[in-house]
C-alpha cells in the first residue's frame, strides 16, 4: 500500500508533483489576486445558491400565501443578487486573465532565457520548431492548469457547495439520493487519464512536426521553388497534419466518452428527484416552492459537478504542455553562466591551442591533439579539406563548445577559467553564412556594440565599403534587411557583417570562408573591407580560395584534425607537400575552360 505514493511523488514529471509544483513556484506568486478572484467567486457562488432558494420562496408567495408584495420584494432581491453575479463574474475573470499573462509571459522569458544559455551541440540534434511549441503551447498550458484549478475550486466548487446547501435545506433525504450517481462517474473517468495523457502527447508532438515542415519550407524557400519541391512539400505537410486530425479526433473521442454517461446519470438523478419531489406535493402536501427550489438548485449543480468530474481528464491533458516546457528549463544548461570567474584581459593578443582534441561525437575524434599559435597582430590562415577541423578550431576559440583535452589560451590565459562574455566582447566573427537578424541596416551594425554612436555606425559602415550602397537606398540606414538579409545581396550582406564586426574593434578576428560564396567584384570589395577589419589586430582565417590568404604571415594546413603542414605561402609550394598540392589544383581549375563557355 505503500508503494502507490511513493510512485506519485518520486515523478517529478507526474501529474501530482506538477500540480504541487505549479501551484507552489507560479501560483503562490500572485495569492493576494487569487484571493481577491476567489472573494468574488463566492459571491458569485452565493448569488447562485441565493436564487436557487429565494426562486422557491417566490413559488410559495404566488401559490400558497398569494402575496403581491412579497413577489415583488423577493423578485427585487433576486435582481440584485444577478447584478452581484454579474459583476463578480467579471472582476475575477479580469484578475485571473491578468494573471495568466504575466505567468505565461514569465514562463517564455524563462525558457527563452534558458535557451541563450545552451550551446551549439544542445541544438544539433533538435529542430528549431520545437522551442517554438515549447514557448507558446507549452508556456500557455501552464497558465491553462492553474487557471483550471482556480476556476475549479473557486467557481465550480463553491457554487456546487452553495447549491448543495440549498438542497440538503429545503429536503435531505433527496439529495442523498442523488449523490448516488456520482461513484461509478468517477470510477470511468479514472480509467480514462492514462489513455488521455498518451494522446495529449502525440498531439504535441504531432503539431511541432507541422511547425518544423512549415518553417523549413518558408526557410528554404528559393530551394523548394528552384528543385520544384512544392509537391513533395505538401505532401510532407499532409502526413503530418493528417497524423494530427487523427489523434485529434482520437482525443475528441477518447476525451468526451465521460459525456454520455454523465448524461444518462444525470437524468436518472433529475427523474428520481422529480418523482420522489412531485410524490410529496401531491401526498404529503408540501410546499411546492421548497420543491421547485430543489429542483432549480439540482439543475444548477449538474454543469459544475460535470466540470469537476472532469477535472482529471482536462488537466492531464494540458500537463503534457506543461511538463514539455519545463523539462527544457529544469534540464542543466549547457553552457551555464560564468560571470564569476575572472575577465579575460587581452595585451597583446596570443592565441594558442596546446594539445586540443575534441569530438563531436564519442569515438569519432575532429580534432586529434592539435597544437598552434597564432601571433598577435598577425594573420594567421587555417587551409586544408573539408571536414578537416578548421572551422572547429574557430568554435572553440568562440567556446561555442568546450575542448575535451588540451587547453586553448590566450595571453597565457587558459580561456574556460576566464568568463565567456569578456573572451567574446573581445573577438570578432564573420562567416560564409552571415546571419542578418529581421531589423534595419542601422540596427544590424550596431548590433555588434551596445550603444553605438550614429557616428560610428557611419564609420564602420564606410571601412566596410558599404555606405555607399546604403545610401543608394531611399530609406538609408534605416533600410529593413528582411529575413535573413535577403532583401540584399550576397556581397552587401558580407560588408554589412564586417561592419558589424569592425564597430566591435575586438582585437581578435575570426574569418571563416567570408569571401567563399561571391563573385569576383563583390569579392574584391569584401576583401578590401577585410584588410581594414584585420590591419593591427590577431587574425585567424579559414579558405578554400589559396589566393585569397597568400599574403598571411602565416599558414597552417589542417587534415584530419592534425597540423601537417605550416609556413608561408612561398614556403609551402617550394616543400611541395599538401599545400602546393591543393595550389596547383585550385590553379588548373581556374585555368580550364568551362565545357559550356566551349560550346558558346
């Protein structure tokens, strides 16, 4: 017998423990409103009950005493108590939306919160989508659970109460008759929770599946319509949302099979009352207002108790919501705050990988106890095969993830016993695939320093050679980008991110293939921001293009997650190893005549 609530409770994903918990950490927040809600729900309760009752006085007034004045006292007083109602019923509906939006918007910030403290491998194997049902349907469940036990207990309860004490007042013996039906209604729907608790779930599921189909195809736009993946598309969509009206119509099903029963229960209950009642007018001459009170206070109680028989359905299936949210806010952060530890202070700008090996994946090794040094001031160039370490090199300098061995440092400063934030405030990125976020060029810039002068958006913007291509825009600086950026082109993206890191002015610069995907004019451009961005400062660059890094100080050639080769250009091609070997290829390729421009 003891094993049944250590069950319960040691869940702490179960429906027990979420209530308590929700009850505990969100709802308790905000008990002074509760009580105010709860205040006017027992008015609402009481006027309720109140007519119910005065309902059979007003009977009694009419056909035994045949009272005109007390008809119309008792017809005032019922007027005044539906006014209560009234407006009772609207204050704490008010109070309790009030409620519900500040705990659903302090469950988003929460979770959104969580997110930014993640790094890249929790997302690796997630889908973007699933954050977003996570932030709206699971952060509106929470609201939903705490508002349904409120209006539960409050609203339902306290006017099944009211109306109760009506009943057992004006004829005990019927009401104990009809408690009768309530056992074997609560004995089916407990049979009903497990079953709704695997649907609700399959239906989240089911309805992030549509959100991930939806904003991959908006996403990936120019690719569907370019590969004529429409079709394919809709019909991926029509699995997914066909999969969901199924389980919906599954949970319609499974959800309202209460209903009959309760109606059936119900009118035998109202049938029993109506015979045993109408059976004491007419033999024991009763008061037929003490009947009629009765029956309206019957009557009045059966939508309450119904809702209240349901409760364990309604809110197992919205724990499901709930439960999905804070797995992700309970779960330990990947990357947890370290503002605690000491500032990464920068002299001179040394970066060095002593002995790094780091994975992905267990036992599928990226990096295999890599040792560099970039120098300060200097540009140093990470060449070599796709898949070969290069641009994990760069993460983990970022600590976008944390090395497995080795360590990376910079000044002589190991960079995990420093804090995050002063190593990234203090570097530079620009990537093959800049992410503009959904705002204007202006914003965009500045971005890359809080509280950035006009001034000096200006300035960056023009190191960058994008200012003038900005102001051949009718709306300036404040152009919108669109999502993504692609209301501009490749090149304008590419100078709009280098003025976003130039404003930075970190001492460290991180290139990753930032010339890699534009033609040779917008190219050149970029390439002459680069130069500006880079003068004076560490640099580390990946390339595939050899001739764009022929100048570094200093190149590395990384292959199978291991430096084999290192020098400057003129260097490498005279040991003719695996440089010159990817330089002479890289040379043939640009010297051959396309088969098409033959045929021309």
């Amino acid at each position: 017998m003891s094993e049944l609530p250590r069950k319960i409770t040691d869940d702490p994903y179960g429906a027990a423990a979420l209530i308590k918990r929700l009850v505990a950490e969100q709802g308790l927040a905000y008990w002074r409103r509760y009580l105010v809600a709860f205040s006017m729900m027992a008015f609402s309760a009481g006027a309720t009950a109140g007519s119910a009752y005065l309902l059979g006085q007003v009977i009694n007034q009419a056909y035994v005493n045949r009272s005109i004045e007390g008809i119309v006292l008792l017809s005032g007083i019922i007027i005044a108590l539906f006014t209560i109602k009234g407006a009772a019923t609207y204050g704490q509906a008010v109070i309790l939306s009030r409620i519900s939006n500040a705990i659903l918007a302090n469950n988003q910030r929460k979770l959104f919160a969580k997110l930014m403290r993640e790094n890249l491998g929790f997302y690796a194997s997630r889908h973007s989508s699933e954050f977003l049902a996570r932030l709206s349907a699971g952060a509106a469940s929470v609201t939903q659970v705490l508002a349904l036990l409120v209006t539960s207990l409050g609203r339902d309860l306290l006017t099944l109460i009211g109306l109760l004490a009506v009943m057992v007042f004006q004829d005990p013996l019927m009401s104990l008759l009809s408690f009768v039906v309530a056992p074997p209604a609560f004995l089916f729907i407990r049979t009903l929770v497990k079953r709704i608790r695997g649907l609700a779930h399959d239906q989240f599921t089911g309805t992030t599946d549509i959100m991930e189909t939806v904003q991959e195809s908006l996403q990936g736009i120019r690719t569907v319509k370019a590969f004529t993946l429409e079709d394919a598309m809709q019909r991926r969509i029509e699995k997914s949302i066909s999969e969901v009206e199924e389980r919906s119509n599954k949970m319609a099903r499974v959800a309202n099979r209460s209903g009959p029963l309760m109606e059936m229960l119900g009118g035998i209950a109202i049938a029993a009352a109506l015979m045993y009642g109408g059976y004491r007018v007419i033999a024991t001459n009763a008061a037929p207002g003490q009947f009629v009170s009765f029956i309206t206070a019957f009557l009045l109680a059966y939508e309450p108790a119904k809702r209240l028989a349901r409760l364990n359905i309604d809110l197992n299936g919205l724990l499901i919501g709930a439960r999905k949210l804070l797995e992700i806010i309970d779960s330990p952060a990947s990357e947890p705050a370290d503002d605690d530890k000491p500032p990464l202070v920068i002299t001179q700008g040394r970066v060095e990988l002593r002995d790094v090996s780091f994975s992905y994946r267990e036992d599928e090794p990226v990096l295999k106890r890599m040792s560099l040094v970039a120098e300060p001031g200097q540009t140093t160039a990470l060449v070599g095969p796709s898949g070969g370490g290069k641009s994990t090199v760069l993460a983990l300098l970022l600590r976008l993830y944390e090395v497995d061995r080795g360590a990376v440092v910079i000044d002589n400063q190991i960079i995990s016993d420093c804090s995050r934030t002063s190593l990234r405030q203090q570097t530079a990125y620009v990537g093959q695939d800049v992410y503009l976020f959904r705002a204007s060029i202006r914003d965009n810039i500045s971005f890359g320093r809080t509280g950035a002068t006009e001034e000096e958006i200006v300035a960056a913007a023009k190191a960058a050679f994008a200012h003038d291509f900005i102001m051949s825009f009718p709306q300036g600086y404040d152009t919108p980008v669109g999502e993504h950026g692609t209301q501009l082109s490749g090149g304008q993206r590419q100078r709009i991110a280098i003025a976003r890191a130039l404003i930075r002015n970190a001492p460290i610069i991180l290139l990753d293939e930032a010339t890699a995907a534009l033609d040779s004019e917008s190219e050149r451009y970029v390439q002459e921001a680069l130069a500006g961005l880079c003068r004076g400062r560490t640099t580390l660059v990946i390339a595939h293009r050899l001739h764009t890094i022929m100048h570094a100080d200093r190149i590395l050639v990384v292959e199978g997650g291991q430096i084999v080769e290192t020098g400057r250009h003129d260097e490498l091609l005279q040991a003719g190893g695996r440089y010159a070997s990817f330089y002479r290829l890289q040379q043939r390729d640009d010297n051959a005549t396309p088969p098409l421009a033959a045929t021309a």
